[in-house]
C-alpha cells in the first residue's frame, strides 16, 4: 500500500489493518477533549439545534436534502461503530455521544462542477453531514459538516448547499 500511514503487517488482514487506523483515527478525533461552546475546530462548521428529539432532526436533514432533489446515499450510525469498537481505543474508552449519525448525500451538478475544476475535487464527494447528541449536553442536537473552503466557484456552491440545508433541518425541527 504505497503511500500508507497504515502500520507494516501484523499478521492480520489489510482490510483489517484499515479499518483499526481509521478506527484509532475516529476515536481520538472523537475522545478528543474539547470545551466551551465552540467546540468544532476551525474547519469544523456546526449548528446547534436546541431539540431533544434526535429522530425528528434526522428526518428535518434527509427532508431538505430531498427537497434539494437530491438523494442521501448512506446514513452511518457513527456512534454504533465506536460502542462496538470502544475496546479497541483503551478499556476506558467511552464515546463522547449519546448518538451520533453522518448523512451522505452528493448533488451531480455540483460534482460535475467541482470535477471540471479539478479532478482532485472528487476527495469533496460525497457531502456529509453530522448530527450529535452528546452526553455533556443531551438536549441539544448539533449538526456539523465540513465546508469546502470555497476558494472556487463549485466550493462555494457545495458550501452555500450545506448551509442552506442546515439551516432548513433546523428550522423544521423549531
């Protein structure tokens, strides 16, 4: 695997041996401490919802990513995945969320824009979205993504369609 941060081999599968990198990656990006109300990094955009109900958040994202016309490709239930693999991280590794939920989503004519600007731009696809309820603070929701930043016409265009669709998730939840 040229080019890989991956350890040499340990004897287990490469398949294995990527998914506890990205693993270990997960969980200390998740274990991480933080503090304060702005909790996201500087290349972290979030919104927080102030909604108990986490299904109804859900179902307000996936809604406005369909108004869009668009099409969510995958739901990964993130918090599920670090419970099962909490072990793995430390015996005293516990995940910092209550539930935790990336929507994946991509629009074509952004896609096609972000390609003919340049190839390398497929690493933006699909656009994701978070939405977090965390044991620190388990009424509030969050929802977090990453913005592009749009130094091109296509980034810009994937950033206002994040922000224009968290801004209608939170506000069909109010």
């Amino acid at each position: 695997m040229s080019g890989s941060r991956l350890p040499p081999s340990t004897g287990a599968p490469a398949g294995a041996r990527r998914w506890a990198s990205i693993l270990l990656w997960a969980c200390t990006l998740a274990l991480s401490p933080v503090g304060g109300p702005a909790r996201a990094a500087a290349d972290i955009a979030e919104r927080v919802v102030a909604v108990g109900d986490f299904q109804a958040l859900r179902e307000a994202l996936v809604d406005s990513i369909e108004e869009e016309g668009l099409v969510v490709s995958a739901i990964i239930p993130f918090n599920d995945m670090l419970q099962r693999t909490a072990l793995a991280a430390g015996p005293a590794a516990v995940s910092p969320f209550l539930r935790a939920e990336i929507v994946q989503f991509c629009s074509s004519r952004i896609a096609w824009q972000l390609l003919a600007e340049d190839p390398a731009q497929i690493a933006l696809c699909p656009l994701s979205i978070t939405i977090q309820q965390t044991r620190e603070a388990p009424g509030q929701l969050r929802l977090a993504w990453r913005p592009t930043a749009g130094s091109t016409a296509g980034r810009r265009a994937a950033d206002a369609l994040l922000e224009r669709l968290v801004g209608r998730a939170a506000g069909l939840v109010r």
